[in-house]
C-alpha cells in the first residue's frame, strides 16, 4: 500500500459517521470521576465484625463506610 492509498483510506474513514474515531471510545472506559474520591486506607478489623458485613452480600464495604459516618456523627 503506497502513502497516498493509506492517506485516501484513513480521509475516507474519518468522515464516516458509523466510524467514530477510536480515542472517543477509549476515553468513555471506566468509572466516572467522583465529585468527592475517596482514600484508599488499610484497616485491620476483628474478624466477627469482618464476617457481619460480609455476610450481607456485595456492598459490604459502603456499609462499614455507613457505620462509621454514623458512629463518627457525620450523618
């Protein structure tokens, strides 16, 4: 393939519109950017505890974070 024919393809490709560029795809991937991120931390827990939270399914860790605003009065 000659310069001029990899040039016609890609002018060609780029003015298709059921061909989106592929950096407008890409930047869609993952999650959004939160207003307010939250901190990776490392907590060490008492395994009873662990298991109460655990044991109600996915979403565990959002609960810990409940309780915790609530013991710390933030809610």
């Amino acid at each position: 393939m000659t310069d001029a024919q990899d040039e016609a393809i890609t002018a060609d490709a780029l003015t298709d519109p059921d061909n989106p560029p592929a950096d407008a795809l890409l930047a869609r991937r993952g999650r959004p950017v939160s207003d307010n991120p939250k901190g990776r931390v490392t907590i060490r827990l008492d395994n009873d505890v662990l298991s109460h939270f655990r044991a109600q399914g996915p979403g565990w860790q959002t609960r810990v974070n409940e309780a915790l605003r609530k013991a710390a009065g933030l809610d």
